[in-house]
C-alpha cells in the first residue's frame, strides 16, 4: 500500500511538473512578439503527453482534452475556448493589449511570490524523500536520490532557448574559389615554444647567469637575428603651463617613471607560467615512462607518446590541450611582436575554434571574417599584402627585437599619455584638455 502511494504521489508530481512547463510554453509564446497566441487544444494535449512521457510516466490512457482545458482556462482568465468543429481553439480576449501590457508592466510581486512558493514546494519534496547508503551505490541510486521537483526546477533554468538577435544579416561578400591556409610557419612556431620550455627546464633549477634569458621574450628576441627597424612616428610632445616643480609635474613624472620599470603584461606572464608548470610535469612524465621501459620495447619520441597518452588518459588529453592552447596563445602574440605575417594567419585559425568552444560570441562571428579577408589580400589587395608580409601590419615603437605590437594596442597607448590619471589629465584646465584631445585626434 505505501508503494502504491508513493508511485501515485510521484505520478501526480510529474504531471504537475508538465502542466506548468506547458503554462510556461504558453506564457513564452504569448509574450513573444512575432508569435500569434492562438493554440490548438490537440496540440497542447499532444505537448502534454509527450512531457508526461519524458518525465518517466506511464500514459496508459489518452489525457482528457476537456480537464486540461479548464486547468489551463483556469490559469488565464483572459484565455478563452472557441468551438471550430471538431477542435477547439484557445485564444486571449484582447490579444493586442493585454500582451502589450503585461510586456511594459512587471508585476514583481507576483513573480516573487511564486518564487517563494516554488522554493517552498522543493525543500518540502527535499525534506520528505528518503535516501540512506547501504555500504554499495547500485545503479540509478544519484537520480532516486535528487527529487523529480529540484530537477525540473534546475532543468528550467538551464534549458534556456538559444539567443535571437533581431537584427539584419550583415551583408558579407562572397569568396570566389576556396579558401586554404598553407600551415608552414605555425609547426616550426610550435618546436621553437617546445625549446623555449626546454631551455626553461634545463635552466630553472640552477642559479641563473646573466645571459641565459629564461623569460619568454628575452630566449626569442635573443633568437632573432638584429634587424633595422625605424621606430614608427608615435609622440605625444604637449605645452604644460605648469611649472616644473608644481604637484601635478612631479607626479606625472613619477607615473612616468613607474610606467617604465613596470612593463611586464600579467596576462602574458600567467600564460607563461601556466606553459611552464605544464611542461615540467610533462617531462617528468616521460622519463618516468623511458625508466620503466623494457630494453625490447620502442622508446616512443615526446611528441609520439603525448598523442598515445591522450588517446589512453581523458585526463592527460585535457592538460596536454591546455599545454598546447596556451603555446598557441604565445605563438600569436609572437607573430605579433616578429611582426611574422603569415604566423599570425596560421595561428589566428587555431585560436578560432576556442571562441567557438567558450561561447564568445563577437570574437568566434567576425574573427572568421576577419581571417578571410586576410587570406584574400593577394586576390583583393596585392599591394596591402606585400607590405603586411614586411612587417607594417604592427607597430615599431623601438629597434629592439621582439618589440613590435598591434596597432590597437599602440592606439591605447597614446590614449592613456592624453586620458590616463598622472598624464595630460590634472596638467590642464577641463577647457583646455578637451580641446587638445580634439586637436590631437584630428592630427
């Protein structure tokens, strides 16, 4: 009998739990504005079963038509039942109005309350389900231990309907032929991250010299042959009207000062680090590996066995992924700064997918546009091209090695010499400094 009860109380629960998803399909569609609220009682009877039978009930007998009619009647008092033949129709009073009003208007009490009800109703399911470990976890004890209650409620919110941005397709050009990246650089790129990390290894456990250049950029500017490079024209020379030795004069010049000791990005140096660790683990992996090996087994080469590994271990796969995605993140910065046209095409194609992967959405939409017409500049553009593939799509600001950066980040730069706290700003009146930004913008 208690059985009996049990399975009646869950049955009644999921049913439940389908009716107010379908009050909630109905209160969606209703709100949306390209969508006509007019519904058809077979099809709600439809969505009705097919829920009830997701959620793990039996449906035995067909659903009665006319009491899921008055139960949905019942929850929308401008929801009227129309007799058109053999179907009926349901559809509100007023479609215009009270849809415009019920869009315009939020009624915060009564959202909150049926929240407080919904919690209520789950701690009380929660508190009432019975579950105790009997020394072994026999299958499908983690789903008989959650209530059906919390998991639809955690399933409401995370089942949420894709995104619709309601605007105009951009209209984007056409390829002729097909597009293909010749990957020439990118490899070489990638052997010459892997000696950097094997130089790091060697190096880091030993007192370093002066001249061994663990950092990252100091091994690959040092790599690099010496090149002439003309510093690009990108200097901020204003007219202080205030004296030397004022308050605002020292503390920009000591900003100044400070700017130019602190130059190491963060960002960058975490991905190093990261890179490095990973590394190391690597290689202890692998010469314990070469250790155990039988003098009649092959002894695999490090690039070998790290794909054997992932094929073997999930959890190795993930972190020799996570190795391989931050060397790709310095492979382009470091196209950048060799101002390597072709790298930063080959590694920009293997930066794309992870946008996709991480849901972020302005980069993984127009970063393939983007490469494309990179790709196309010998067809489009062939002048553009010759002078990207000499450098001139970065910025110079020293002849230094290693030194070059995007012309984005140069832009920010001479921002923060007009913008930033210790700069232009407090050297100058309110007036006057946003007539100097104009000026300087428009030079």
């Amino acid at each position: 009998m208690k059985n009996d009860n049990v399975e009646s109380k869950k049955e009644r629960q999921i049913h439940g739990i389908a009716f107010s998803e379908l009050v909630s399909y109905i209160n969606e569609t209703r709100s949306c504005d390209e969508t006509i609220s007019v519904y058809k009682l077979s099809d709600l009877c439809k969505l009705y079963t097919e829920r009830i039978t997701c959620l793990g009930a039996d449906v035995s007998s067909r659903v009665n038509s006319s009491r899921l009619k008055d139960r949905i009647v019942s929850n929308f008092p401008d929801l009227d039942a129309y007799k058109q033949g053999r179907e009926n129709i349901l559809a509100f009073k007023d479609d215009i109005g009270p849809a415009l009003k019920r869009v315009c208007l939020e009624d915060f009490d009564n959202e909150f309350v049926n929240i407080s009800k919904a919690a209520t109703f789950v701690r009380k399911d929660i508190f009432a389900s019975n579950s105790e470990f009997k020394g072994t976890f026999p299958k499908g004890c983690q789903e008989a231990s959650v209530p059906q209650s919390l998991l639809s409620l955690i399933k409401s919110y995370s089942n949420l309907p894709p995104a619709v941005l309601r605007f105009n397709e951009p209209d984007i050009p056409l390829v002729e032929g097909e597009l293909s990246i010749d990957m020439f650089s990118f490899p070489a790129a990638l052997k010459g991250e892997f000696k950097w990390l094997k130089h790091v290894a060697e190096n880091s456990s030993v007192r370093a010299t002066v001249g061994t250049n663990i950092s990252w950029s100091a091994y690959h500017a040092a790599v690099l042959p010496d090149g002439n490079k003309l510093p690009a024209v990108s200097a901020l020379l204003p007219l202080f009207h205030e004296q030397a030795k004022s308050v605002a004069m020292i503390r920009h010049s000591l900003n100044i000062i400070r700017s130019a000791a602190s130059h190491v990005t963060k960002t960058r140096r975490a991905h190093q680090v990261t890179a490095c660790t990973l590394y190391r683990l690597l290689s202890n992996a692998y010469c314990q590996y070469k250790d155990v090996l039988r003098d009649d087994e092959v002894t695999l080469e490090f690039e070998d066995w790290c794909l054997e590994r992932s094929k073997e271990s999930p959890h190795f796969k993930f972190w020799y992924t996570t190795l391989r995605f931050e060397l790709t993140v310095l492979i382009f910065i470091r196209s950048i700064r060799e101002a390597n046209f072709s790298l930063y095409i080959e590694a920009l194609s293997k930066i794309i997918p992870w946008f996709f992967a991480l849901d972020h959405t302005n980069y993984s939409r127009w970063l393939p546009i983007h490469l494309r017409d990179m790709v196309q500049l010998p067809k489009t553009n062939p002048e553009t091209h010759r002078a990207f593939l000499e450098g001139n799509f970065v910025v110079n600001k020293t002849e230094k090695n290693f030194s070059c950066m995007a012309i984005d980040q140069a832009h920010e730069q001479n921002n923060a010499c007009v913008k930033a706290d210790g700069g232009a700003v407090g050297l100058f009146c309110y007036h006057t400094m946003m007539v100097y930004t104009f000026e300087y913008g428009k030079t």
